[in-house]
C-alpha cells in the first residue's frame, strides 16, 4: 500500500522544474586575503544558494576575481555586498560604487546588508545618513515586524508574517541602519522586534533595477546552530532569488586577445584592447551586441574617447565583429536607451 502512493509522488517530483542554481557576485574587499569571521559565514551561506565568486573592485576598474578574471556586475544573477566585521571596510571607492549605481539604472540588482548598506549614500540613491556600528559581543534576539501593506511581498514566503520573525538569537554583525535619522528614501518593508526605530529592511527601485539593504543586526550569519536559523536562511534565500528573477540587466563581456582594460561606456560594461581585432563570438540567449569601432560604422554611432559605440541585435551566430571589445546583453538597444536617458537628463536640467 506505501509503495503505491509512493511512486506518483515519486513520478510528481521528477516532472517539477528544477530551480537552476543562482550565479552571485560576492563583494569582498578582503581578497586576495582570507575572508573574515562574519563575513565568510554569509559566504558559506551563498554558496548554498549557488556559484559564488568572490570580487572585490580592481584598480584599473571593474571586479576582480581569483585570479586575474576580470568581470562586470551585469555578468551574474544577483550581486550581493555583506559586511558584518567592521564599517570602515564597506567604504569601496568612488569608481566602483559609481559602477555598481551605473548598473543598477541599467536594471541591475543588489543585495546590501549588514554595514555594507552605507555605500547606498556614496551611489546617491539614498540621501538619509545611516548609523554605523561595528561589531558586538553582545547577544541581541534580533527580527522583523513586517509592516501589514508588504506581508505578501515574495521575500517573505514561507514565513509567518502575522507575528515577529526572528532571524537571529545573537544579532552581532558590523551594522548599518536608519537608528536616530529620517527615514530611508526607499519602501521600508518591516520595522525592527526592538521597537526602537532601526528601520532595518528597505527596497529601492532605482533606473530600471532595484536594491535590497538588510540591516541592523539582523544578517548574522556565524550562528549556525541558533534557533533562528531556518528563518534566516529562507528569508536570504527568498531575497536571493527574488532579485535574480527582477534582474533585466545581464551582459557577458568578450575579453579580446592581448592587454584590455575595463571600461563603462553608455552604461555598457566593455573590455577594450589598444587596437581593433576580428572576433567571432558564439551567442547564448542575448539580443544585442555593443562594440566599440576606432571608425563610426553605417548605422547609428556614438562617439567616446577616440571611439564608437555601435550595436546590432543578435540575428545571426556566431556574431562577426572588428572591434576593439564586444559585450553581449541580454537588453535590445541598451546604448540607444542609455543615450537617450542622458539627453532627457540634460534637457531637464537645462530647463
């Protein structure tokens, strides 16, 4: 009789589609170093969500990871910036935050938590000043009040949001929160269990792409064994994927032969060599192909630094292309769009 009700259940399973595996961008300043305390605990719980790979901001501009790979957020699924052992270190620079803002308008996504949540004012997408704290030895039960209006919101699946959710029975991580200041310029989503005004989790539609800051001493990740624990795991895991499907800003760069450097033009990540090479690029799923040309091309062009920005859809593969860096995206017409939002801007401001 078990066996009998067994193999439908068996058969139901195999038919369910299978969530392909997340592929998250890890901001860690830290490398090439080992990791930190707190900071590697959120990267082992990543890495139960998908591929992960560490990167931290390279001098020469864009993500650095092992290695001398160089990458561009639009290459990942979720880019995600946890820091939980010290405020000082999630200051990133102006070029990478600048970077991270540029493809976050673009429709890209971030996940910031813990005191990595200050890099919000150096993007210029959040105007109010954040409280900054660093680490404590201090036990603090730590969870949400989720506001009535976003109970239904996806993060928040499979929690109960009638009553407080509690994520962590210590709640010691370097923080960043909205304590003693105006509130966030974002949609607040829950207050936190202390009553105290930490307004600790906030969504920013931002451009074409979104945000989510998780603060306070909620994203304490190094309790392994807490009580607490299944709920954070299912809210990280709820916000991980929930990002991932709104991302609309997706791109694999083509890394030409020889030296390249990394460059953002017209919102468009590039790796451009010293001179124009033929290249041959197989196609995935993505639509358009930008390039950058040393002369302006028959279609539209847009002239930067001694060069062009061309694209074309992707109608033919493999793509054929003479150009000093290709990158493939998953958008049509990005540079276009991307230039036209440029001159709305300059318009307005002129008016």
């Amino acid at each position: 009789m078990l066996l009998r009700h067994l193999i439908p259940l068996l058969w139901l399973n195999a038919l369910m589609p299978v969530q392909a595996q997340l592929r998250i961008g890890s901001i860690d300043p830290a490398l090439p170093k080992e990791t930190p305390k707190r900071n590697a605990a959120a990267l082992a719980s990543a890495r139960t969500q998908g591929s992960v790979f560490r990167l931290k901001p390279a001098a020469a501009g864009g993500w650095q990871a092992d290695g001398r790979r160089i990458y561009a957020p639009e290459e990942f699924d979720v880019v995600w910036y946890h820091e939980g052992d010290g405020p000082g270190a999630a200051l990133l620079g102006e070029a990478a935050c600048e970077d991270l803002r540029l493809y976050v308008l673009g429709g890209g996504v971030l996940l910031l938590s813990g005191a990595a949540g200050r890099i919000l004012n150096g993007t210029g997408v959040e105007t109010s000043p954040f409280r900054i704290l660093p680490p404590s030895d201090s036990a603090f039960t730590s969870g949400v009040l989720v506001r009535e209006k976003y109970r239904h919101h996806p993060i928040f699946s499979g929690l109960d949001t009638g009553k407080p959710v509690l994520l962590t029975a210590f709640g010691g991580n370097a923080l960043a929160d909205f304590y003693g200041s105006s509130s966030p310029t974002g949609d607040l989503l829950v207050e936190g269990n202390a009553g105290l005004g930490e307004r600790s989790l906030v969504e920013y539609r931002f451009g074409q792409g979104r945000i989510l800051f998780v603060g306070w001493r909620l994203p304490d990740f190094t309790t392994d064994r807490d009580l607490y624990r299944p709920n954070l795991e299912q809210l990280f895991g709820n916000i991980l994927n929930y990002l991932s499907r709104e991302n609309a800003n997706r791109a694999r760069m083509v890394s030409p032969p020889g030296d390249n450097r990394y460059t953002r033009i017209y919102g468009v990540p590039f790796l451009r060599t010293a001179g124009p090479v033929d290249l041959s690029i197989e196609a995935d799923a993505e639509k358009t192909a930008a390039f950058l040309t040393d002369t302006a091309g028959t279609g539209e062009s847009f002239p930067v630094e001694g060069a062009y920005v061309e694209e074309m859809p992707v109608e033919r593969k493999p793509v054929s292309v003479r150009a000093l860096g290709p990158t493939l995206l998953s958008k049509e017409k990005p540079v276009s769009r991307f230039a036209a939002a440029l001159q709305a801007e300059q318009e307005a401001v002129s008016r």
